[in-house]
C-alpha cells in the first residue's frame, strides 16, 4: 500500500525536553533523533507511538550531560553497536551507546582527545568520525583512535563532510573549503566571501555549501568554480543538507528553513525563533528535523500520515504569527512610506518574498508568501509600533535583558515587567537558572539600573521579599545603607574623561568607487540608479546635515536590498555619516549596526564598532540611550569578546575596540549625580574592560582602554576597585610611553582611597 504524500512539508512533531539552544541534529533513522544542547546533554529521541488525538510521541532519554556546551553531533553505525558522537565547547569528543532510560549518570563509551577548543563540527561514516574545531584543525578518527590531523586553515573549522573513506572535505571561518585524500590537501575552493559553516554531499563528485555570506553554492569535486550560487535567506546559513530526492533543505539566521530544487526556493518554513542552528534529513522518509534558540526541535515531513495534528499545526501557525521580528529580519522601515492591508490583494512575485504592511494599529505587520497566500510571519518590532513589549517563553514582557554571568558563556535571559518588584523578578531569574541566592541584591540592582528613566510614579516603591534592603535609584522604606561609591576626592592629572571620541576619519573616492563596483553585482531591480551613485563621493567631500540625510537614504537603501557581502561600504557610510544626522530613526539605526557585528567577519564587525562609536556623538540622546541598552551592551562585548577569542583583531579594529569601551565608560560618569547607579554600572563595565587589555599590543588601545578604566574608578563601588587591583596584581602593565604612565598613576591613585 502507498503511503499518502503531499510537495509542501508540514509539521510532524514538535521534541520539547532541552532547556536551552539546540545547536545540533542527528536524524540516523525514521525512529531515532539525536541532538546535542547548549544545556549540555546529548538526548536520544525515539518515536513511541500516536496518541489517541494523533499526535506523534517522541521519548527523550538523557545521554551524557556535562556543564560545557554540546555544540555538534553525529551518529556512527558500526557492524557491532551504533554510537552518539558529541563535541562539546571544552574540547571534548565522547561516544555514548544510544540506550533508551539512559540518564545523565551514564558514562560515554570512549572519549576522543586532542582538540585544543571547542568542537563544533562532527560527521561519520565508513566507520571514520572526522571533527572540526577552532583551533583550526580537523581530525580523523578510526576504531577510538586518532588516524590523521588535518592542518591549513587559518581559522576555525567550522563544518567538515566525509565523502568516502579517503577523501574529507572541510570549511572554515577563513572562507575557504579544503579537499583532503588520506590526510593530505588536495585543493582549495575559495568563493564564498565570509565563514563556511555547513557542508553536505550531494553524490561522489558534488558538494553543497552554506556560509555566513547568506548564500549556498554547488561545487563539483573537478572545478575550481561553483557550479551554482543560491540566494533566499536574509541572513547567516548555518545548517545545509541534501534530501533523498535531491532537493536541498537549509536553516539560518532568519527564521527560516528553507527547501530549494534546481537552484530556486520552492517553499519556505517560519519558525517562532530567531537562530535556527542545525538541520538534519533522515535519508529513508525524506523527512527532516531542525533545532533552534527556543530550545525545540521540529521535524517535518510531506507524508500525511506522518503529519500533526491539525490543531498543533495551527498553534504554530499562530505562534508565528503573534512573534516580533528582530533586527536581522527587517531593516530600515519608514512607515509612511508603507502600504496598508490592501496591498496583500497583490500575488507575491516569488516563495518566501516578505512584504511589510502598515496595520490600522500603526503597527508594522510582515507578510510571507506562501503556498500562494501571504501569511502573517510577526510583528516588526523597534521601528516606532505601538507595542514594544518581548517575548519569552510565550509570554510578554517589558524587558528581557541579557545577563553574563559567566566568562564565555552565553546571556541568559531575564525577564521582567515595570509593574513587577525587582526582587521578584530576580529571585524568578536565579532559580530559573540555579544561580546562588547571594546574587540577589546584585541581579535586582543590575534590574533598576537598566530600566530607569521610565515614570513609575504609580508604583509602590520595590521591597526586598527577603527583608528590608535598599534598592538603588529607588526609595527605601528602613534606613538605606551607606553609598558605596568613591568620590573623587585625590588628585588626578587625566581623568576622568567627560568628552566621547569619533572615528570618522575617511577618503571619499575610495568608498565610492566600492559602491559602483558592488552596484554592478546586483540585480536590476536593487541597483542604485547614476544619480544615488554620482551624489556618493561630492555628498561625503562636503558632509552637513544634508548631506548626510541623502547618504544614510542611499546607505539605507543598500542595507534593505543588497547581499549581505555587498553591504560593506554601505556600513562604512552610515559610521561617517552618523554624528552629522540630526533627523533619523535611532532603534533602525542602531539595528543596522548590531545586524553587522559578526566576530567571524571582522571588516564589518570593525565597521560596526565604530558606527557604535560615533552614536554617542550623535545629536538624538535616544540613540545613546539604545546602545547604552543592556542588551545592546551584551550583544556589543559578547561579539567583541569572541572576535579577540578569535585572534583575529588588528590594530585599527583594537583602537575601534578602546575608543567604544571609553565612550561607554564616559557615558558611565555623566550618571554620577546618581551614586547608586553609576557604581553599579562601573563595577560591570571595568570587568568587561580589563578583560579586554591582553590582546591590544599598540599603545593608543591600551592608553583609551586604561582612559576608560580611570574614568570608571572616579565613580566605582569596591567590587570595582578590588578588580583593578587584582589585575594589576596578575599583568604586565605597559608603561612605555609617559602618557601610558599618566593614566596609570591616577589609576594607582583611585584604587587606593
């Protein structure tokens, strides 16, 4: 008997059991899931049964569980047992039996050492396990033990793809894709323009790639040049693979999975979160799995039998519908210039094709065509809507901030609302995570920092659940204790700084000479016309608030419809053009910005930095509020934290680097008529700061950076005074030039009142 097949794929299953990203997917058999975490177990996932409302049951069983992250997967049927390999961020690699009713206490079968970082790539067959990591090497392993290190890369091995037992292809954060035979390089392929970070084998002598450049190309083992470049996604691809009937199904940063036959789209999938990391086909069904920062997994299928419940289906639906879009969907959006729900009469012109409506609300609504239909995909939030609630969890919020607490390790989320006491929201967020309850105070404080100037009038004052404690900013109903901050009482010679810094240095022809050459590249229909490009260079030689405006138009315009590539002087534009603007959208601006910090492409993320920079110049105090945002400041040093990780930073991008974290410390100061406030934000500033001193080598980093911390310390709490003292117990200070011995004399000089 046939089974009942339909083209569109339709959701099967939604796999809810792991607590945070799913980073990667194995789908081995019809039955069987595997999945790794960055909650940090290893889930083998088996197919139970359908309930009585058909609704298809998969049970989980924890594998291994360990506090690094898992951030690869991949499964290996042997002629005597089958095994879950995981890699995980320490630079591990385990093999675990996939036993159903195995818990976290189960010990892997046999470990695989020698990467020096994280792991971040896995695949096996023909009885090999091939690795990927950022120390930049590949491994091979056979039979437990390692059989040859692949060495070449420049930067992290990002994806790696057995093609037989002889030959291995790799892909890298240097852009490049490497053949290598019994462990010797063979050739290069060198097209895309940013990292690779999916490969996949579509026969013996052709491979499909996806990479952070928003494209997939198709390659032939015999050819230097790609056979075919696909374009659709908005955003990074992380996640690449081939269906049994030779389609192929791909997953990124936008939202969206997306199915592609001979080169073209032929249906797009939204799903209700922003990264959506791994995507896995099950070689037998066709049907495929995708896992994704809202820590599910869904899988898919174009079986009927194998379909959902129409009532599941349609929660997704809705689900979707009801969620904000973010930064890396949508960017510039003019309203007025939008049209109303009318407009939706009008057919898409192609799958997946977004159209954004003004609602009667005077929200912005976007729209994806689909299965010829526009559906709702979510609202666009940060462009001027009425609502600016979040999302998390299925619930809406007036904040989630993003909270570091540890040292490489991603934010976590913590939600709150105005009417809500701080110290109900922050006893919530430690327990959430399993924090110690000694954070209390600090979480709380970290709350009414980063939500104020908003008018509470209207509330009771916050109150501590665990007694009477005084809450900063705010008023105390005991006597509050003592103020923690340090006036500035000694005599210093250089700080603190009160003035923030620019980067605006530049030379017209150059950047529109890039513009012309890139213009050429696109399509016709996205291509700025002999007038937008002739206004380029004379608009920079003379800049003014006129000029200005018509370049962010023309720098706009190229963000909004260029490849992701192409949009480098784009991005260079908007940073010269910034402290000039006197009328903009600041939330679309500062996304534009963050939409450009990737550590893995450093020439944007530099453009980024000091596009950032220069928006604490910029005439609108709304725009230096939003990237003195909490979140804003997370996404910023987290992306800045990595891009030094990576070793890939230079000197024009580490003064970039000094000059952000000086403004940042400069904005920090100017809120010292509250004591309270700015201690506590001194105190988070000049960790993230120091942190930073061992990887800037010149001196003007290191004297802006040491700036920074000195301005800092005028108003810092103890916590930040005894992490100035235990670093400068634990570096080398440089004190090579006197003004290097300036700033550091006012420092020594702060930290010790």
């Amino acid at each position: 008997m046939s089974q009942k097949t339909e083209e569109k794929y339709t959701l099967s299953a939604s796999l809810i059991g792991h607590e945070s990203d799913v980073k990667a997917i194995t789908f081995p058999h019809p039955d069987t899931i595997a999945s790794g975490s960055r909650d940090g177990s290893t889930r083998l996932w088996k197919f139970g049964e359908r309930d009585a409302e058909n609704v298809n049951i998969w049970n989980s069983s924890v594998l291994y569980h360990e506090t690094p992250y898992i951030n690869s997967i991949g499964w290996l049927d042997a002629d005597d047992q089958s095994l879950v390999v995981s890699g995980d961020q320490k630079g591990s690699i385990f093999a675990s039996l996939p036993l159903e009713g195995a818990d976290e206490r189960l010990e892997p079968l046999y470990y695989l050492l020698g990467h020096e970082s994280n792991v971040c790539a896995l695949d096996s067959k023909h009885g090999l396990i091939v690795s990927g990591s950022w120390d930049k090497t590949a491994r091979v392993w056979e039979g437990g033990k390692l059989k040859y290190v692949l060495k070449g890369h420049s930067q992290a091995v990002w994806c790696v793809a057995i093609l037989s037992k002889s030959l291995i292809l790799t892909g890298s954060a240097d852009k490049t894709i490497r053949l290598w035979k019994d462990g010797e390089f063979v050739k290069e392929f060198a097209e895309h323009t940013d990292a690779v970070r999916g490969l996949d084998i579509i026969s013996d002598s052709m491979f499909v790639s996806c990479s952070n450049d928003a494209s997939l190309r198709i390659w032939s083992l015999d050819s230097d040049k790609s056979l075919k470049e696909l374009y659709g996604h908005t955003s990074f691809i992380y996640s690449v693979k081939v269906l049994p009937n030779g389609d192929i199904v791909s997953s990124g940063e936008d939202r969206s999975v997306r199915i592609w036959r001979n080169g073209e789209v032929i249906q797009v999938i939204t799903l209700p979160c922003i990264s959506l990391w791994s995507v896995a086909v099950n070689s037998d069904t066709g049907d495929f799995a995708v896992g994704g920062s809202d820590h599910i997994i869904r899988v898919f299928s174009k079986n009927t039998e194998r379909f959902a419940p129409e009532a599941e289906i349609k929660k997704l639906e809705e689900t979707v519908a009801n969620s904000a879009i973010g930064k890396d969907q949508m960017s510039a959006i003019n309203k007025e210039e939008l049209s109303g729900p009318e407009d939706l009469e009008v057919n898409g012109k192609k799958e997946g094709e977004i159209k954004m409506i003004r609602a009667e609300n005077n929200t912005v609504i976007a729209y994806q065509w689909s299965e010829g239909t526009w559906v709702k995909i979510g609202e666009v939030i940060g462009q001027g809507n009425s609502s600016s609630k979040k999302t998390y969890q299925g619930k809406e919020y007036d904040y989630v901030f993003d909270v570091d607490v540890q040292e490489g390790a991603p934010a976590l989320k913590l939600p709150y609302n105005l009417t809500e006491n701080p110290y109900d929201a922050a006893r919530r967020f430690l327990e959430a995570n399993e924090l110690p309850a000694n954070y209390l105070d600090q979480v709380a404080q970290f709350i009414t920092t980063n939500s104020e100037g908003v008018d509470l009038t209207n509330q009771a004052p916050a109150t501590s659940p665990y007694g009477s404690r005084y809450i900063p900013g705010g008023e105390s109903t005991s006597t509050p204790t003592p103020k923690t901050t340090v006036t500035k009482t000694v005599q210093t010679k250089v700080v603190p700084v009160e003035n923030y810094v620019t980067l605006v240095a530049f030379q017209p022809a150059p950047i529109a000479k890039a513009v012309r050459t890139f213009n050429a590249k696109q399509d016709a229909a996205n291509q700025l016309n002999e007038i937008e490009l002739g206004a380029i260079e004379p608009a920079l030689s003379s800049l003014n608030s006129e000029t200005a405006k018509e370049l962010y138009s023309i720098a706009s315009k190229i963000i909004s419809t260029w490849d992701v590539p192409s949009m480098l002087p784009a991005f260079d534009i908007l940073r010269i053009v910034i402290p000039h603007l006197s009328s903009f959208a600041p939330v679309a601006l500062v996304q534009q910005l963050l939409s450009c910090m990737d550590a893995n492409v450093p020439k944007h993320c530099l453009l980024a930095i000091r596009g950032l920079v220069n928006l604490f110049a910029c005439p609108n105090p709304q725009a230096i509020g939003l990237v003195d945002n909490a979140t804003t400041r997370s996404t910023v040093f987290g992306t800045i934290s990595e891009l030094l990780q990576n070793g890939v930073s230079s000197t024009p991008s580490n003064i970039a680097i000094a000059s952000l974290a000086l403004n940042y410390a400069v904005r920090t100061y100017g809120k010292r008529n509250n004591p309270a406030a700015a201690s506590t934000a001194a105190d988070l500033l000049l960790k993230q700061l120091l942190s930073f001193y061992p990887s800037f080598s010149d001196g003007e980093s290191r004297y802006r950076l040491f700036l920074g911390v000195g301005t800092l310390l005028t108003v810092a709490g103890p916590q930040g005074r005894a992490a100035v003292v235990d670093f400068i117990k634990s570096n080398e200070i440089d004190l090579s030039e006197q003004r290097l011995k300036d700033v550091a004399a006012d420092i020594q000089a702060l930290v010790a009142q």
